[in-house]
C-alpha cells in the first residue's frame, strides 16, 4: 500500500470544534508515524495529525483505545490528550484520509534527546506512573491496533523475510548490519517466553515510551502529560522500560550519522531507572526484575530489526526524509545495543540496588 498524500489541512481543521478563526498552519514534531501540524487560531492552539492508516488500519479500534484511556486517565485528575471533536459531532474525520485534533499543551517540550539525568529521571517516573495509573484499566476493551507489535521473535521472522525478497535491491548495502542482527538471533525471545509462561504478568502498557512522547513543563521540569496513546495495548512493563532507555540513554539523536557520537550512557540509564522504579516497586514481579537490563538491549536490536526492515522493504513504515535514513538509524540502534550487551551486569546491579 502507497502512503497517502496531505489534503489541504486548513481545509481539514475548519471541520472540527475550533474556538476562534484559524490562522496559521504549520508541520510540527519528530513523529515517525502521523503527520502532525500545529493549527494556530485567534483564540488557541491545536494539535491537528493526519492518521497513518498503513500502520493503524483499524481507525475505529485505535481512536477507542486512545479516548478511552485519556477519558480514564482525566477521570483520576491526570491531565492528559484532550480530543476535539468534528463540527458534525464526531471523534475524528473520517473520510480517504483520516484525521483527528487535540488541544495543544502550550509551555512544554517533547524532548528528541536526553539534556540532562533530571530530565530523563523524571521521564521515568512519567512512564512508570502511567502504568501505574492504568494498572485497573479494562485490558478486555482494547484493541490489539498491532499485533505482535513487540514480538521480536516475529520482528526477526519479518526481516528475515524483507531479506530474502529484497525488493529494493538493498541487502547489498547492509551485509554487516545484517550478519550483526542474524548471529544473535537466539537472543530474541526472552520476553515473549515469559509471557507464554505467565512468568511475566500481561499488563496495559504504553509500548511507544520514547521521550518525546511526553511532555514537559518548560518551566518546572516536570511531566504536564504523557501523551500518543496510539500503541496502548496488553503488554510487558519490560517493554516500556526497555524502549525508554534504547532511545533516551543515548548520547546522540536515533538517526546520528556520526557513530563515534553514539554511545549508551550508563548514567542516563541509572536516572531512568530511579525515577521508573520508584513508581513500578510495588508491583513489579521476580522475573521483570531480573530482565530489565536484558530489555533495554532486546528494544534496541528489535528497534534495529525493524529499521532495517524497513529499509529493504522500500521505506513503507516510518516517515524518512532521505533513502538512506533508515539504514542510518539501523546503525544507530545496532552500536547502541552492541554496547549494551558488554555492560548488561553493571546495568542489572543496578536495578538491584535501587529495588533493594
Ligand atoms: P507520532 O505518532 O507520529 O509520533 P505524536 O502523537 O507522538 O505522533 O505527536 C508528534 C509530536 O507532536 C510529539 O512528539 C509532540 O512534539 C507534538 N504533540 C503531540 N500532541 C501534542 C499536544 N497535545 N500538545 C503539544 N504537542 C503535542
Ligand atoms: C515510532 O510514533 P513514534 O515516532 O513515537 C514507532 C515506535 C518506534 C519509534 C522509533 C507505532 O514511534 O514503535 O520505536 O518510532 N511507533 C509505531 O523511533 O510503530
Ligand atoms: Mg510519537
């Protein structure tokens, strides 16, 4: 399937329950998924974003999941996405394309990297917060938008797949990228396992908690909202952990061509978990305990797995701005993980030491 083009997006917010005349509009944030613009009235600001329907085919499903938990969530005095509705009364434009608006949180940042350990600390207790909040959440009532989506042992069999058909004649291209993923393939299913087992408990999780998706007070310093609910599903706090550290402990942004920038930061990863463990100690199981630092290495080769994916499947999935940007941001994940695995007993002393 192609991605599709904009339609006018002034034409687009007049349909829905602005206040004021609109006027200005711009592209806004780093998503890799929805095309995001900011809407700019007399009166107030908006967040307008065009659904990426090749990822979220069922828009219904997804557009319940995500006001359900912002209704949830808003319902215990958190503030959160507050969705404005079409002028005909519905949650979102429904249409070719498919589109939806939210009120825009002014005076806070969604941060593309790590400024500082505060910053990613608080992060954490963000993230851990969330699962915490959402831990009575009715699991039955959300749709799974994308199955299997942190399945890795699946991740590997779909990229092993892109290899061998080769559509775009790429593979060429990344021979060490793909020797790197092939040779630790039997590194790729500790959590699934777990879950099968019932070792690790099914929980509802965020799935997506890369930084920037939350927002933080500019002034403060601390979370006004954790914010794209699109992969809110059943799944392992180990995922939610793991992500946030892959792309905030970090040294440099995720599609950095210079990898001698790119490091794993043992002190970024040490902040994260203080402020995460902080929220999650009451709950938390033996067996997550024991694969946190696993986690944080499994994301970021699933991560590159799906980079690379993508990249030899022609660039279907993640918005890129250049043909080589997803090789580059496979690289990225590839160093990231490889430093991992050298330092995942420091990294699990760790998590010890902060739960003792
Ligand atoms: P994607 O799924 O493409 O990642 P997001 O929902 O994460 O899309 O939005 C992309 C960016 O838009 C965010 O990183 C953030 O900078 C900004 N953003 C999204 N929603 C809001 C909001 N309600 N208020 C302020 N900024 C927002
Ligand atoms: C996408 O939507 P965004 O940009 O926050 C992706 C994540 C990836 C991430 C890599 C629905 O996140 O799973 O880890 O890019 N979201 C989806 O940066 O696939
Ligand atoms: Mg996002």
């Amino acid at each position: 399937m192609e991605r599709k083009t904009d339609a006018a997006p002034y034409e687009i917010a007049k349909k829905f329950c602005v206040a004021g005349k609109i006027t200005e509009i711009i592209t806004y944030g780093g998503g890799h998924i929805n095309a995001t613009y900011l809407v700019t009235t007399s009166q107030k600001r908006y967040i307008l974003q065009r659904i990426n329907t090749y990822v979220f085919p069922d828009v219904d499903g997804l557009m319940r999941n995500v006001c359900g938990v912002a209704s949830y969530l808003r319902g215990r005095g958190i503030e959160t996405l507050c969705f404005v509705p079409t002028r005909a009364g519905e949650p979102y434009l429904k249409g070719r394309e498919c589109w939806r608006m939210y009120e825009y949180i002014e005076n806070a940042v969604a941060y593309r990297k790590s400024e500082s350990c505060e910053i990613f600390q608080e992060a954490g207790r963000a993230f851990g917060a969330f699962m915490k909040h959402l831990n009575d959440y009715d699991v039955s009532t959300l749709t799974e938008v994308i199955p299997d989506f942190h399945n890795t042992e699946k991740r590997f069999s779909d990229f092993q797949k892109a290899l061998s058909a080769d559509v775009c004649g790429r593979a060429r291209n990344c021979i060490s990228e793909t020797e790197f993923l092939l040779a630790r393939s039997d590194t790729y299913s500790l959590i699934t396992e777990g879950l099968r087992t019932d070792e690790i408990p099914l929980r509802v999780t965020h799935n997506d908690t890369k930084l920037s998706n939350i927002l933080i007070d500019a002034d403060t310093g601390k979370t006004r909202a954790v914010i794209d609910f699109d992969t809110v599903m059943p799944g392992s706090m180990l995922y939610d952990f793991g992500e946030a550290i892959r792309f905030g402990a970090s040294t440099a942004l995720e599609d950095e061509r210079d990898l001698s920038k790119v490091h794993f930061s043992m002190e970024m990863f040490r902040a994260y978990a203080t402020g995460f463990c902080q929220e999650i100690k009451e709950c938390v199981v033996r067996r997550e305990t024991h694969l946190f630092a696993y986690s944080a290495y499994l994301m970021t080769a699933e991560t590159a797995l799906r980079f690379l994916t993508d990249y030899l499947s022609g660039d279907m999935y993640y918005a890129t701005d250049y043909p080589e940007h997803n090789l580059v941001r496979t690289r990225t994940q590839i160093r990231l993980a490889s430093e991992m695995e050298g330092q995942e007993k420091q990294m699990q002393e760790i998590i010890e030491e902060i739960l003792s």
